[in-house]
C-alpha cells in the first residue's frame, strides 16, 4: 500500500475520487477506510472525549464526500479531509463553549443539558481543558494570527467584524483565519 501523502498515494486516492464522485460506495468506503483512524487521531489532538472526536470524524467524511464535486485535485485529499476536520473540531469546540458559558453564567448545570449536547459532570471537565489547551495554543500564534484567531474561534466574530474592529481588510482577515488554521494544524 502506498504512504499517505506520497505521489502514487495522491493519484490512487484521485481515482478513487472520481470514482465516489461518480457514485462508486467503494470507492467512498475505500478513502474511508484508508484516512479513518489517522483523522481520528488527528482530531483526539483537539478533543479528548473519544465519542466526540468519533462523531466530528464522521461528520468530517460525511461533509467531504457530499462535497467532493468541489475537491480540487492540485491539492492532496488527505489535506483536503483534514482542512474539513480542523473546521468541524473548531466548531464543536465552539458550541461547547458557548454551552459551557450558558452554564457557568446560570449556574446550572441543566442549561448545558438542554444545549445541543449531553455531558457527564466529567465530560464537562474535558472539555472546559480542551478549550483551555485550544485556548493556549490560540495565545501562541504569532501576533499577526492571534488577534484574528482569537477574535474568530474564542469570541465568534464574523469575518466583517474582525476586519472593523482590527481596522484590516477583509482579505486580510481571510488570509490570517487560513494561516492560523494551517499552523494550529501543523502544531497539532
């Protein structure tokens, strides 16, 4: 079998591509198969609790493969899938949060239970210490990244609003967003 990310790797997995974008389950079961337990592990870097780690992995394959008419080929598809990943790991991240933040504001632990998600009391301890972990590799960037970072993924600002309140482009905005999701990445 090849290597992930080497040459033949990239053009087996463009085939198979083709061939799940044409229809082909096999071909779906195959990248599947083959990028499952690395994604995984990529995203337990991110949460700690396996189950949700294990549900943002299938939302990942799922939202990939429904895309995957717009999976540009200069680019390897494991990359691709693990761009996906990182998005959906930073907004479970921040939907527990904000559940986190009704409850610590209330003061009652049944606010989180009515939020979207159910957590164990440690559950709830998990995730507070992967916001903190994601929090702290956030406060690491480079300044030029972290003030977006910080701005988008902690406090959930638009794009519009991060451009008026740092006085940037939204262009800019964009281009720091993707370079400070590609180093959190590569620092995973």
């Amino acid at each position: 079998m090849a290597k992930i990310g080497s040459k033949h790797s990239n053009s087996d997995d463009y085939a198979l591509v083709i061939a799940a974008r044409d229809g082909d389950q096999k071909a779906f079961a195959a990248l599947y198969d083959k990028y499952r337990s690395s994604l995984l592990a990529f995203l337990l870097k991110y949460v700690s609790i396996t189950e949700d780690a294990e549900d943002i992995c299938q939302r990942s394959f799922e939202k990939a493969f429904m895309n995957i008419g717009r999976y540009n080929p200069q680019y390897a598809f494991s990359t691709w899938l693990y761009i996906i990943a990182q998005n959906e790991a930073i907004d479970h991240i921040r939907k527990a949060r904000n559940a986190l933040r009704s409850v610590s504001l209330s003061g009652d632990e049944a606010d989180l239970r009515g939020a979207s998600m159910t957590y164990s009391p440690e559950e709830i301890v998990i995730l507070k210490q992967d916001m903190d972990h994601f929090t702290e590799r956030i406060l690491q960037l480079p300044e030029i990244y972290r003030d977006v970072a910080k701005l988008r993924f902690l406090r959930d600002y638009a794009y519009e609003e991060i451009a008026n309140e740092l006085n940037i482009t939204l262009g800019a905005v964009k281009t720091r967003i993707n370079r400070a999701k590609k180093i959190l990445r590569e620092t995973t």
